[in-house]
C-alpha cells in the first residue's frame, strides 16, 4: 500500500465491524461505539464516501445509518449494499438501484433434506419483515414474520435466503455446501448454524462495484472492513481489506491487514490510520 494513498470510499461490514455481536444479544446490542461513530465522520469529513455492506436486509439497515447520523443534512443519499451484495440502494429515502435475484428453490429443498428441521426466511422487500417456515428466536431477524409454507417462500426468485438450524453447528452447514456444491453461500458463525443462501457470483465485492461504477472510482480506492465469511470477496476485492481481530483464521487470510477485535474498537483503530483523531 502506498504511503501516499488516501481511502475514497469506506466500506464497513455492520455486525462484528460496527456492531459488538454477541451470544444471546441484548437490546443494548445495536448501540455505535463513539471511536467507531467519530472515525466514521472524520472520514466523511476528508471526502471519503461510507458505504454499509451487510449481509442484512436493507430495512434491517437503515437503522444503523441512521445511528450513525448518515447521509449528514444536505449531504447526497447514502450508498448502501445490503443483502450480501444483491440489493444496492439509496438512503433516505429508500431507492433501490440494483437487484439481483435467483431460484433458491432447488438449493434450499437440499439443505432441508439434510436439515429437515431448519428455519426458512425471505424478506419482505418494501414492507420489511420476513415470510417465514417456522418464527425465529427473537432478536434474530427484525420485522414481522408471516409464517409461510417453504414452497411458497421461494416460489418466485428471490434476493436472499436465511437458512438457520437450531439443531446444527456452524461446521456442519459448511461441510454441508462444501458436499452440495453450493455457491454464494454465507456463514455467520455464532452459537447456532446460520446460512445465507445468494444468487451465484454475487457478494459484497459485486455490490460495491456497482456502487463504485456510480462514483467513477475502482477497488484500488476502497478500504473495506468486516470480520464474517460473506466478507471475503470484499476484502480480496479492495485496494485494502481489512479483518476484524475476532475474524477466523480463513477470514484473516483473505485480508490484507487484521486490525483490533470488535470490543477494542477495531473499526475505528483502522479508520484512524487514515483520517486521524483531530488535536489539541
């Protein structure tokens, strides 16, 4: 990396980067850290653009821009990759610019024929809330949910499906895709199994393109920070990718750098490289 080079677009991962994911999440779980709150304006205040990328839904992120106090009064719409890359849109108010979608049909009958017993979700785009199999504990996704029959969640494409099994550890749904073949597919490793199901060749690296083809910049200008599996494309894909501590050792391979934990502020201790604390 150059000594001289100067990050224009920032592109941060929510849960885990912004966000102190944790077991059994309390309703003081979605609270922006000051460090991490101020490295982000002092970004926005040497020019730099700040994109979210989630693996979330997009009405599951608005909220956190707003926490964030982003897009700034009079400043241009927020740019904000959502759905593990498939859904771009601007904020506020919500526009969506790109969308990808897919069958999941055929991929999520063979996870269910291995984990009979799992949780379906698609979200509800426009409204928010989720059609859903069977309720997810609370606190897992947000919205309402509308108990819907598998056949009929992904009866039509679709952008994004969560697979979650209770009954399973995060390993056996790896080395479940890994036996499927399964492309796209996202891990969120916690206490239980938790998979993301994507349309094929799409992840946050391709949605940051998108938002980057828009600004006239490349990858060489993004600095992009996460800590999940979904977070690997984007990290290879930026001029610097960088793992949150807590990250896993594959994560951490795929980063350019690996910088402090979620709880020591890590987002912020790399944002500062950049756009340093103002002095005294």
């Amino acid at each position: 990396m150059s000594t001289d080079w100067t990050p224009r677009v920032v592109a941060l991962d929510i849960d885990g980067t912004l966000l102190k994911w944790v077991d059994g999440q309390t309703e003081d779980y979605e609270t922006i850290p000051g460090p991490v709150y101020d490295a982000v304006h002092r970004a926005l205040d040497a020019g730099a653009h700040i994109v979210l990328a989630s693996g979330r839904s997009p009405h599951g992120m608005t909220r956190i821009a707003d926490m964030l106090d982003i897009p700034r009064e009079e400043a241009d719409q927020l740019w904000i990759v959502a759905s593990n890359g498939a859904v771009v849109f601007r904020y506020p108010p919500m526009e969506v610019v790109h969308e990808e979608t897919f069958d999941a049909a055929p991929a999520v009958a063979a996870v269910l024929e291995h984990h009979p017993h799992a949780l379906v979700a698609v979200e509800e785009r426009g409204v928010g809330g989720y059609r859903v199999n069977r309720v997810f504990p609370e606190g897992e996704i947000s919205g309402e949910q509308i108990i819907t029959d598998v056949a009929d969640i992904v009866g039509e494409p679709v952008s994004r499906v969560i697979i979650r099994d209770p009954e399973a550890t995060a390993d056996d749904f790896i080395e479940l895709a890994a036996r499927l073949g399964l492309h796209g597919t996202d891990y969120v490793v916690g206490w239980t199994a938790w998979m993301d199901l994507s349309p094929v060749g799409v992840s946050k690296a391709s949605g940051l393109e998108h938002v980057c083809d828009a600004l006239g910049l490349g990858a060489a200008d993004v600095l992009a920070i996460g800590d999940g599996r979904n977070d690997i494309e984007m990290l290879r894909w930026a001029g610097r990718g960088v793992a949150m501590g807590q990250a896993v050792d594959e994560v951490k391979a795929a980063a350019d750098h690996v910088t402090a934990s979620v709880h020591d502020e890590g987002a912020a201790v790399e944002m500062s490289l950049w756009f340093a604390p103002r002095t005294a």
